[in-house]
C-alpha cells in the first residue's frame, strides 16, 4: 500500500511535467515493488538537461513521500486516560530550554510613543488620565510613607516604585465585580478601586479606624466592600485561595473572575504549582498576574529558575499565557483585559508574566545596593520608568499637562500628609480587639490569655504605649 501511495503522487507530479508516457513504458508503470535506485536511474537517463531542472525536485518528493508513507503505515496510537498518544521510533528528549525565548508584547516605547507595528483599541480620554493620576498619586503615596517609616512614625514599609502601571493598568482592566488575592505590591489596585488615603494611613498606623483593628503589620490592606481580600505575609498562600474563589465563581455562574498577583519569588513555591494544575484541571475563571521584577529580595531570577522566565510554566500546566512589558501602562491594559475577556468565556485560567523591575529596595528592612548595581537600579528608575513613560503618550494626545501636573503633585502632597497626621492622632483599638473575630464565644485559654495581659500592663504601664486603651 505504502508504494502504491508514492508511485501514485509521483506519477502525479511528472504528469505534469510532461514526462509520464515515457515512464508508463518502463518498467515503472509494470510493477508496484520497483527500487528507490531503479526509478531514479530511469529518471537520470532521460537527459542531463532534464536531470538538471527537474531530477532533484522528483528524487526529494520521492524521499520525502517515502518517509511518510512507511511512517503513517507503522504509527500507532496509544489511548492513554489523558488523551491519545502517538507513537514514534525516533529517540528524541525534549531541550532544556526553547529554540527562541518567549516574546513580549508591548505597545509603546521607551519614549512613549506607539511602536509602528502596534494595533490597538484606543482608550477613552478619562479613562488614561485616571490611570496615570493614580499613579502619580501611588508614587507620592509610597514616598511620604517611607520618609514616614525612617521617622520611626510607622514600623515598616514596602513601595512600589517602577511597578505602578502593573498595578493601575491592571486594575482598570479589571470589573469591580472580580475578586482580588494581591501580595503585597499592589496597593495601585485599591487605590484604583476608591480605596482612600485616609484608608491606608489608618491601616500603616494600626488606629481605631483600620479594618484589620491594628493586628497586622503596616501595608497589609484590604477592603471586603471593594472584592480586595486581605494581604497575608506568607509567600503564594493567595494563589490557591484565588484558584478556590475562581471555582466558586464558575460554580455560581458568575460574569467575573479571581485575580492574583505575586512576584517571581512566589513561583518558587509549592503553593504556585499547586493552584495551576487546579485551576487548569477545574477550567475555572482565574487570572495568575506575575509581577517578575528580576529579584526576590536579594536572590535574581537567574538563581531561581532556569526555565525561560514565568510565563513557559503555564503551557506544562495547559494554561494559555502571556508576557508583557510590565512598564507599558497601555500593554498591561490591553493584555488585561483580552486575558479577563478570555478567561470568563471560555472558563479557564491565564498566566500573564510582566516584566518590570523593582527600582525600589525590597523593604525598608532592605538595602538592596548591597547585591545589586547602583547603576543598573538608577538606569531603570531613568530610562524605564513606568510614570514617565505613560506621562509623554498622553501628553502626545493632548489630555495632560504641566500646570495640571503641579497642581495633581501639590493637591496629593497635602492631602497624602494631612492623612497621616489624622492617623497618628487618632486612638488605637482597645486590648479586647486581640482577641476577637476568631471564635463566636472565647474559649477559656484565650479568656486566660486577655486576664493575663491585662494584670501585666497594670504593673508595668510605663512599658505599653499610652493610646492603646485597656
């Protein structure tokens, strides 16, 4: 059978080249068992001149329809529980690393304007200004609170300078309906949603006013009225849990989707690997938004991993995904919401890896210049920054400029400042708030506990701070 298929197809293609009647009186055209050589040689014979324009091209064809026609005759299919395998007899692994790394999509360039290549929808005018005002005003944000925690006047902080458009762009694509597991970078998020500068001072200062009533450490926000759950400190513990949200989602029909940032760092962690095969598995609405920013504190990507970047890790877990230039507050929109789009109707999750970098240190218990180039964190603060870049496309469009931008800083400035003052001032939440909202009625050992604290700060006042109402 299989050289009947190549004498067919081959009798075929030098039909048309009008040597067919020569070859139907060979040998050829007498037996179906004729030799690779033997039709070659009669080919060969018709003339040099013939040889020269056509022979190769047959004698190709020929080995070409050769090698499929014996393979389809010997291939076989496994039908394995997971899907049907086909069977091969070449001996071949799979390379440790990619022909070409993944590209990444963007839309604008380093001087913010459109590359020539790019097509995409454009946003509406109060849409962009939005975008680039609240990151202007996340950049104020971060550095007032830092100048704020080197006063001693709060007791840590974390900022997000060189990754404000992951975080606005993304929060504008999003609906408020869909639910937010962030980590602890993505206070742009909130800001985006309403959340208020009052909002984060309260909870930076850990008063009265702060929904978490003082038991967590500065930056772990969250807000239940905007679908922002609370940050947790602990690496990739929020993956998971969007993973359950997603399912309950589907489960409900509901037009939304769970969301979840993290950096490079969190897929090192068990959690991360986890959460994508069960999201992949379930086919639920989830998006995975990696802010890979080269550092995990102190530790570079390249110590990490050695697979290209994040965004390789969805296809081993059949997730559709994306990389995209982190900086690029008009890409991060875009890729957002074709994910958003993608993941609610079709229901399966997507993996989005944005580059960017933290221009910033890791913390202000941090001082990254001891593992890291000055010059590399100033080139990226410069050349790179996110704001910046942003800031010149809309001026191009005729929506912004400089008097507005003086009048945004001074206005954010005031009102960034006199939030703290507020916070500071205002009473802490009393002792018994320790230890509520866990159990509906208090078991003994807790009941034990609060006894035992408060016969302590009787004895010793001088040693507990005087706001914090017993």
């Amino acid at each position: 059978m299989a050289t009947r298929l190549i004498r067919s197809r081959v009798y075929g293609v030098l039909s048309n080249m009008g040597v067919a009647k020569s070859l139907r009186q060979s040998s050829w055209g007498a037996s179906v068992g004729v030799s690779r050589s033997a039709c070659v040689s009669q080919i060969s014979g018709r003339g040099q001149s013939f040889m020269s324009q056509f022979g190769k091209m047959v004698i190709a064809n020929w080995r070409s329809l050769s090698t499929e026609a014996e393979g389809n005759a010997a291939q076989e299919v496994l039908d394995f529980p997971g899907g049907k395998v086909m069977f091969t007899a070449d001996l071949s692994f799979i390379p440790e690393y990619p022909q070409h790394r993944v590209h990444c999509y963007r839309i604008l360039n380093d001087e913010g304007q459109p590359i020539s290549e790019s097509s995409f929808q454009e946003i509406e005018k109060e849409v962009a200004v939005k975008m680039y005002t609240d990151m202007v005003r996340l950049q104020i944000m971060d550095t007032i609170f830092y100048e704020a925690q080197r006063q001693g006047r709060i007791s840590f902080y974390l900022t997000t300078i060189g990754e404000e458009a992951i975080n606005v762009a993304s929060a504008a694509a999003l609906s408020f309906d869909d639910i937010v597991f962030a980590q602890y970078r993505e206070p742009g998020v909130l800001l985006w949603r309403g959340f208020t500068l009052q909002e984060f001072a309260n909870q930076c200062f850990g008063n009265k006013a702060d929904y978490g009533k003082g038991r967590q450490m500065p930056i772990h926000y969250g807000k239940n009225k905007l679908n922002f759950f609370t940050i947790s400190s602990p690496i990739a513990t929020q993956i998971p849990h969007a993973v359950g949200a997603a399912y309950s989602l589907k489960m409900d029909k509901e037009q939304a989707c769970a969301v979840t940032y993290f950096g490079d760092g969190g897929t090192s962690e068990g959690d991360f690997h986890a959460a994508l095969n069960f999201a992949a598995v379930r086919e639920v609405p989830v998006l995975f938004i990696c802010r890979n920013n080269g550092w995990a504190i102190s530790t570079p990507t390249c110590e990490q991993f050695r697979s290209d970047g994040v965004v390789s890790r969805g296809q081993a877990y059949g997730i559709c995904s994306l990389r995209v230039d982190g900086n690029d507050t008009l890409a991060v929109y875009h890729a957002v919401c074709a994910a958003r789009q993608m993941a609610i109707s079709e229901s399966k999750p997507v993996l989005i890896e944005a580059l960017t970098y933290r221009a910033g240190h890791h913390s202000t218990s941090d001082d990254s210049t001891k593992y890291r180039p000055v010059d590399e964190i100033e080139h990226w603060r410069k050349e790179r920054d996110p704001v910046s870049r942003f800031r010149k496309w809309i001026d191009g469009k005729g929506w912004w400029t400089n008097a507005a931008e003086s009048e945004l800083r001074s206005e954010i400035r005031k009102k960034m400042l006199n939030a703290i003052q507020v916070a500071e001032k205002m009473e802490k939440p009393p002792i018994s708030e320790m230890f509520t909202d866990v159990y509906d009625v208090l078991p003994s050992n807790l009941l034990e506990q609060e006894k035992l604290l408060r016969e302590t700060i009787s004895k010793h006042p001088q040693d507990y701070p005087p706001d914090v109402p017993v």
